[in-house]
C-alpha cells in the first residue's frame, strides 16, 4: 500500500469512529464494541442505498432525518431467529441441562433465565415452551420468569406482540402449536398466561448492568459481531449475573477459549457452559495489560487507568464541569453537554462567556467566593425554566487544591431536585385535604370494588412498563405481588380507617418529622430497631426499596453495609441520646461496587423514639 492509500485509510477510520461517538451521542446506541470489518459494510450498505459516500455526509443526513435512525439501525441489528434454532441444540438442553438444572433449585424458589439478543421473541417464547414441558403448565405459570432483552426497539415491539405467521410456527410439532398459541386472523398469538411470565425490555450488554442471580442465560450468534475486548466484557457481565452452577447457552460459531476458570464445558457440541463454583459478586477484573519492549516487559496499566477514569466522569448520571484556576473549561460531561447545550467545542473556553455562568443563577461570584473561603459552596433549588416547564437544581461549588495548597481547580455539579421539590409542595397540599378526605372515605367502599378489578388489569400493564424501563427491571418483579396485597390490604383499610382518627395525628407528626429531615441516604429506627422509613437515597445506594424494608429489624437485613459494624453506634446513641459519626464501613453499593460509606447516627424524638442514620458514600472515594 502507498503513502497515499494509508493515508485515505486511516483518514475513513477516523470518519467512521466519529459517526459512532455521533451515533451514540444522538440515540444512546454504542456500536463502538462491534466489528470495524462488518460494522462498516453494514454502514456502507446503508450509505448505498441512499446514494451517499462518505461518512461525513452520511452523519449530515442523520442529522437532519430522525427516520434515517431507523433505517441504519435495522440495517446493523440483523434479527436472524426463528422458534427451537438448532434442534439438536435445544434437544440437549431440554433433555439433559434442564432436569440438572430444575433439580438444583428448591421448589418454592424462582427459576430465572435470561434470553439476551432476543431479536423479535422466538427465543424467548422457545423458553417458556420448554420450561412449561418440563415443569407442568401451572408450575411454570408460578415458578419460571424469563427475561427477553435486545437494542432493537422495532424488534422488541414485534416480540411483545407475540404474533406469528404459520410459516414462522413450522419448526413446531402440531401438538405444540395448538397447546401454546392460538390463531387470530392471519397469525397466530402465543397463549396469554404463558406470555406474562416473558418480560421484554431493552437492554445493551456491552453497557447495561445484566439482571442477576440467573440460572440460564441464553446469548446465542451475538457475541460474533463484537471484537475482542468488548466480548470480555460482555462474558465478564455474564459470569456476574449468572449464579454459581448457571448454564450459559452460546451460538455454535462462539466459545469460551480462556474463561476455563470460571466456566466448565457442559457440551462443547452445543457450546453450553456452565459457571464453576467460586467467588460471587464483583465482576471478573482484566489483568494489566503488558507489552515488551527492549528492556523486557512494562505495564501500562496507567493509560488505561486514566482513560477509565475520564470515560467513569463522562458517565456520571449529574451534570459537572470542571475549570482550572484561570477560569477556563477543562471538563464537561455528558450530562452537562446535554442538559445545558453545552459542546466539546466550549471546553478551552472562559467560563464566564458561557449562558451557564449566570443563568439560571450568578455562579462567578460562587466560584470567587468558594476559592476565597476554600470551602464548598451549596445553592439549593434554583428555579430554572425550560420553556413552559420549570426545573430545579440544587449546584455544589466545590474547590481542588493541589499537593501545595494552591487552588488549581473548581468544579461545578447540578442535582436535579424537581421531583422532591414538587413533592414537598404536594405533600403540603395533600396534608391540608386529609381532613376532608377523610370524610369522603366512606363513600369509597363501592368504587374500591370495582378498583380491585381495575388493578387486576393493571398488573399486565405494569409488566409492560418494567420492560421497557432499563434502570427498573428487578424493582418492578415483585410489582404484581405488591399489588395483590395492597388490594387485601385497601379492602380492610376502611375499617380500619374507623379506629385510627387518634392514629392519624402521631401518623402526621411522624411523616412532617420525616419529610422536614436530610434529603439524602436516610433510615428512621423506631426504639426497637425496626426501619420505620427509608428514603430515595437508601434505594440508590443500597439497591432495597423502601417496601422490601419496612417494619423489619434492621440488623437482620442483607444488603451491601455489615449492619452488624453499627450495632454500638446505634445502640450507643439509644442510650445517650447524642449524634454520633462519622463511622466509615467498607461496603457494596445496589450495583456491586466497593465503597466506603459514612454513617452518622441521631436520635430520633418523633414516634416513640428511635434514631436515624444518615449514609453516604466517602468523598474521598467519590473523588477517586
């Protein structure tokens, strides 16, 4: 190849990882992971179709055509599926791998399966036929819940719907079809009660946390388009979500050639593996890389440690930007680009010649002050208006000093409080209507009735909610049994309204106590150490909600914080009645990550007495 022609090269990959960052920039779609060789013939056929040639132009047109999104994405994600691919395949799974696998898991306790690529469902849907044959019909209805996840939103639409042409049924026997589906039209729909126990949702495996403590999980012919280190990746995330002893079913062109630590060969044939017993919890971890040169071998391991660190600060869920002691932009995430119409372009540029600077608050006298003072500024809800609709934002002015003292650096991040701005205010409106409320409770007993069976219908609904929310799918799980309860619940709550006029009152002292305290990671103990609230911040950090820990003793509770480490603490600050902290635990946040939390404890006078511990995680470990 001549100068030139390199050249050319290298200028066309360039190109191309440009339209990739656009693409994920726009949609949210990473194709970063994938195969630059087949990758780019798929662009390139697309650009074909519409008569462009090169990238540049291509990312014009995107620009300007949101259907042309559509068009390129069914272009990349080729949903080649069909029910019980690869019998014989199938045929070792549900004879051999099934009944080994049903045997492990006790009777009362779920079956979870994971079908990860599903394109337009038959995999899923393959699933539920083979569990159901294997368990019995009402068995599978209680026990087996399988999830079904894809990138392509067309596809997950097709999947939900779970109609079928015959064409598409001939891979099934006719006893199958006529026990499973049933026709309506020209198609044919797979059975309603089977069908709820299939969540559908879209989900990325080179992005996205996988569900866990799976017992199967299927990923077949999708690893093959990924390239080396993102197949990594995506094998590290499966190891975690898969529990000890879990199937893994691949595709017959993908295998597992170093993984033999963490995975046995069930049947190589087949390419089904099963996760060996060992350590559960964090992800499997990538040894430096090495590289030799004539000196012998090096580690470079702090290249990769920066770019990860810039890639975690890119990636934060809030709003940063960061400027240097000049008062110029060094950083800007990308929830900053995007929340306040920031570019690349404007890092390098003076802060005070950016809208954000004073707008929807002065924020250069803030910085000037916080670098005075050296300490951190806080300006709590600031009203910032969006058109029509007002937003509120609570802004953190933080100074950096280097190893000297000097002051080097601020930084600058936005909280969106809207919610629990709003809340508040609701909160006080709805205190204000309980009285009278009260009184119309009465006159609820007949609508109730028919809001049982309303809710009844609304559970599907829900399921269907929880598939296409990425952050909420193990939250929304237990959603359908929540709601059997709370109908018991509502048609005793009448009666019970009756006697509990005097209750009210303490009931209202509590909430105000409760409402009016931090809002951040917050539990309230009553005097008998059962949690008696736990706010949003507890749910972000320990992954628990608020229904799953209420009432319950505290100390008997499994989540990421050794609650036992606390014991003293709390018992220390019953007994004195004074605040006490910080106690800096070693700890797991929701997503398994290893953190140092501090814990604070108070007492509590509202309800009987108690006390509330206030944990966050260490900001030396969130600087990190």
């Amino acid at each position: 190849m001549t100068e030139p022609e390199k050249d050319g090269s290298s200028a066309s990959d360039e190109a191309l990882e440009d339209l990739l960052v656009f693409i994920r920039e726009a949609r949210g779609f990473d194709f970063t992971g994938y195969k630059r060789s087949t990758l780019g013939r798929r662009i390139h056929k697309r650009m074909a179709d519409v008569g462009i040639a090169s990238y540049g132009d291509y990312q014009d047109l995107l620009e300007t055509s949101a259907d042309e999104f559509g068009a390129l994405f069914n272009t990349i994600l080729i949903n080649v599926t069909s029910f019980f691919r690869d019998p014989d395949a199938w045929t070792f799974l549900q004879r051999e791998v099934v009944p080994e696998l049903l045997a492990d898991i006790p009777s009362d306790q779920e079956v979870r399966v994971w079908s990860a690529g599903c394109s337009s469902g038959e995999e899923a849907y393959s699933l539920a036929i083979m569990f159901a044959e294997a368990l019995g019909l009402e068995e599978c209805l209680r026990r087996v819940k399988i999830y079904a996840t894809d990138v392509d939103e067309e596809a997950l639409r097709e999947a939900r719907s779970g109609l079928y042409p015959a064409k598409s049924l001939e891979p099934l026997s006719s006893e199958l079809r006529e026990k499973y589906f049933e026709q309506n039209g020209a198609q044919f729909s797979f059975r309603p009660d089977l069908r709820r126990r299939v969540i559908f949702g879209r989900h990325d495996i080179t992005r996205d946390a996988p569900i866990s403590r799976l017992d199967l999980l299927i990923c077949r012919n999708t690893l093959m388009y990924f390239n080396v280190e993102a197949q990594t990746q995506i094998v590290d995330r499966f190891h975690f979500a898969l529990r000890q002893g879990g199937f893994l079913f691949l595709g017959k062109a993908e295998m597992l050639l170093n993984d033999a630590e963490r995975f046995e060969v069930a049947d190589m044939r087949q390419r089904i593996f099963r996760r060996r017993s060992g350590e559960a919890g964090l992800p499997y971890q990538p040894a430096p890389l090495k590289v030799r040169t004539g000196t012998g071998v090096e580690l470079h391991s702090v290249a990769r440690t920066r770019q990860l660190r810039d890639l975690v600060l890119d990636a934060g869920p809030t709003p940063s930007i960061a400027i240097d002691g000049d008062g110029v932009v060094v950083v800007i995430n990308s929830q900053a680009r995007i929340q306040f119409g920031l570019t690349a372009g404007d890092i390098g540029r003076p802060f005070q010649d950016l809208e954000i600077s004073y707008r929807p608050v002065e924020l250069r006298s803030l910085i000037d002050q916080s670098t005075h003072e050296r300490r951190t500024l806080r300006v709590n809800r600031v009203e910032r208006r969006l058109g029509e609709e007002v937003q509120y934002v609570d802004i953190l002015i933080q100074p950096l000093t280097g190893p000297s003292g000097l002051h080097i650096a601020t930084t600058i991040s936005f909280t969106d409080v809207t919610v629990a701005t709003e809340l508040k205010a609701e909160v006080k409106r709805v205190r204000e209507d309980l009285e009278t409320a009260y009184e119309e409770l009465q006159s609820t007993n007949e609508e109730l009735e028919t809001t049982n069976e309303e809710l009844q219908s609304s559970i599907e609904e829900l399921e269907t909610t929880n598939e296409e929310l990425q952050s909420t799918n193990e939250e929304l799980e237990t959603t359908n049994e929540e709601l059997q309860s709370g109908n018991e619940e509502l048609e005793t709550m009448n009666d019970e309204m009756r006697i509990r006029s005097e209750e009210l009152d303490e009931t209202r002292a509590f909430l105000e106590a409760v409402l009016t305290s931090i809002a951040a990671g917050v539990v309230v103990l009553d005097s008998d150490l059962k949690v008696k609230s736990w706010n949003r911040g507890a749910v972000d950090l320990w992954g628990l909600r608020s229904d799953e820990v209420l009432d319950e003793f505290f100390f008997g509770l499994d989540f990421g914080l050794p609650t036992d480490v606390l014991q003293p603490l709390v018992r220390e600050c019953l007994k004195t009645r004074k605040r006490s902290g910080p106690v800096g635990v070693q700890a797991l946040s929701r997503i398994g990550r290893a953190i140092t939390c501090d814990v604070f404890c108070s007492p509590f006078d509202g309800h009987n007495g108690g006390v509330v511990l206030m944990m966050e995680e260490s900001r030396t470990d969130t600087s990190e």
